[in-house]
C-alpha cells in the first residue's frame, strides 16, 4: 500500500528572488543551495522536464515523480488522470519569494501552446502567503476595451504598466489565472502557486532592468500578442471566499485543479473514496499531522504532502491553514 508521499524542493535563483526560501534549504529539505544567491522559486512538486521531483521519505525515497507513477498508475494519481495524462503529472506547485517586481508576463492556452510548443498551456493560480504592507500585484487590464493596436502601442512607447490592474494584496488573498490573462507579482509578496504543468512563458516587459552584467532579459513581444486574452477583466480575477473553521472551502474550481482551503483547529477526516484523483496538501500557515491508514506526515509552512488516488479517507490534526488540491 502506498503511503503519504513528500519530495525534495528544487530552489531556483532568480533575478527578482531574494533568502525568504533558504530556510527550507537550512532545514535539509532542498538540494543544490549556495547561500549566497537569491532564490526566487522552490519547485515543491513538478514533473517540468530536467526538474522532475524526487521522493523524498518511505520506501519510495530516492524515485522521481515519473517513474512512481509508472509503476503505480491509477493507484497514484487517479485512473481518469492517468489516462489523460500518462507519466506527466499534470501540476506544478512552487513556493515564491518576490524580493522584487517580476516580469509582466502571459502564458499561451492549450491549444497555442500545443500548436508552437508541443506542450500543455498555463493557466494558474496564487495564494498569497505573506507581503509587506503595500504590496501590490498587477493582473488583467484595468479597461477591458482595450484593443490589440492600444496594447502594442503602449508597449512601443514604454508605458504598459499604465494599462495595467494593480491591486493591493493581503496574507489570504487569492488570484485566479487563466491562460491569456496578463499578469506580474510585486515586490515583496510571498505566495504559493498551483499550475499546469507547463514552464512556457512570454515576458512582455521587465522594468528596463539589467542583471549584474548590465544585459536586459529577453522579451517576447510577438509571441505574446497572439496569446493575449484582451476582453480578460483583471478584477474578476480577484476570488473572494469565506473561510470556515475545520472545513473545506473552494477557491478555484477548474478543468485543471481544485483548490480548497482549510482553516484547521483540531482535526477532521476527509472522504476521498470517489474522488479518483491524487490530492496534495500544502501548508500555508502553522503545522499539521496528515494521516493516511497506519502513516502520518508533518507538515509546517510551505510543506507539501502527496494522497494517492487508492486512499479512501485521510485524516488532518493541527492548527492552521492548508490548501487542498485535486483534479475532478
């Protein structure tokens, strides 16, 4: 029988990144970490090629994430997904820490991304975990008339930011993002991302920034304005939600994750019988103690623990807020 499942995170350095994810590293929990760079991302599940994660505790320890679901199949991660998908585990889950503004940026839909890369597309979503007061992310155009013509206009003349929806976030706040939808996470926000499978992205202006070699970052300006959604209305982007002490609560609801939150304080059992899909649980605040049958994992913030789709029910003690992801 298979057992609740953790991997080991990958950090990745980035320009925009800066030492909030280290303490993951100190704590023996990622690979390959110099102290001295800054760390933007920590992959905490992805099956991305030349990043796929590595299992990390049980008898399991030491496989990635292909070739236990080539073994294991439906029992892992859900017949219906398993037939979808094959190897390829359909989400990313990364931890970011934006020491700085990113890109502005947009990701292709299925369909695109298929056609130029022979890849799934991206769509997204975040959760915010932490920010300093007055950090703000930028997501959709503020006038949903905008035309196509408007929009390279105003990349040519250096003044995208102006079309931009710029919204204030809070710890809790949650953003959901379709493919096509313009997008950038401000400085000093820490959140906590659920994707599709997918690392295609087309950045479309970065701040007229240089890195340490006074070189300016690619842009893709072309590439992007076939994989705009202009009609994408930034505000509706914003979920809204009411948390509820010891049960789930959606977030997202998609053709490619579920995404429920749980404001844990004690314990409760969820019901995973029917669900025929694998279900993560990730930590966004205090600690947790996941049990599935006679095996139990703890978790503390921006830990991540895999439920294989065989599980009939699992079972959750502690005190603080967990995200709970599936596909239906």
């Amino acid at each position: 029988m298979l057992y609740p499942i953790r991997f080991i995170p990958r950090l990745k350095e980035r320009l925009w990144g800066g030492h909030e994810l280290l303490a993951k590293a100190k704590a023996g929990k990622a690979q390959h970490v110099d102290a001295t760079k800054a760390y933007g991302e920590s992959w905490e599940l992805s099956a991305v090629a030349g990043d796929v994660s590595v299992v990390a505790n049980g008898y399991l320890k030491r496989n990635n994430l292909e070739e236990i679901i080539e073994v294991y199949m439906g029992n892992l991660i859900g017949d219906k997904i398993y037939d979808r998908y094959g190897l390829t585990f359909p989400l990313l889950i990364k931890s970011l820490d934006c020491h700085d503004v990113l890109s502005v940026q947009v990701h292709p839909d299925d369909e695109l991304a298929a056609e130029r890369h022979n890849s799934y597309g991206k769509t997204e979503m975040w959760y915010v975990v932490n920010r300093t007061p007055g950090a703000a992310l930028y997501v959709g155009f503020k006038d949903t008339s905008i035309t196509r013509e408007e929009y390279i206009a105003a990349v040519n003349e250096d003044r995208l930011p102006e079309l931009l929806n710029r919204v204030e976030v809070e710890p809790g706040d949650v953003f959901f993002i379709p493919a096509g939808t313009v997008h950038a996470l401000g400085k000093g926000i820490e959140v906590v991302e659920i994707q599709q499978t997918s690392d295609i992205t087309y950045r479309i202006y970065d701040w007229n920034r240089v890195d340490a070699e006074g070189r300016s970052r690619e842009l893709h300006t072309a590439l992007a304005v076939d994989a705009i959604d202009f009609a994408r209305d930034g505000a509706s982007c914003h979920m809204h939600y009411h948390a509820e002490k010891n049960r789930p609560v959606t977030l997202v609801d998609c053709p490619y994750f579920t995404t429920n939150m749980i404001d844990l304080d004690g314990g409760l059992e969820r019901d995973c019988a029917d669900l025929d899909s694998f279900v993560l649980y990730i930590c966004a605040e205090g600690e947790a103690d996941v049990r599935m049958g006679e095996c139990c994992e703890h978790i503390s913030p921006l830990d991540l623990v895999m439920i294989p789709a065989e599980a009939d029910s699992v079972t959750i003690s502690g005190s603080g807020k967990l995200l709970e992801v599936y596909i239906k």
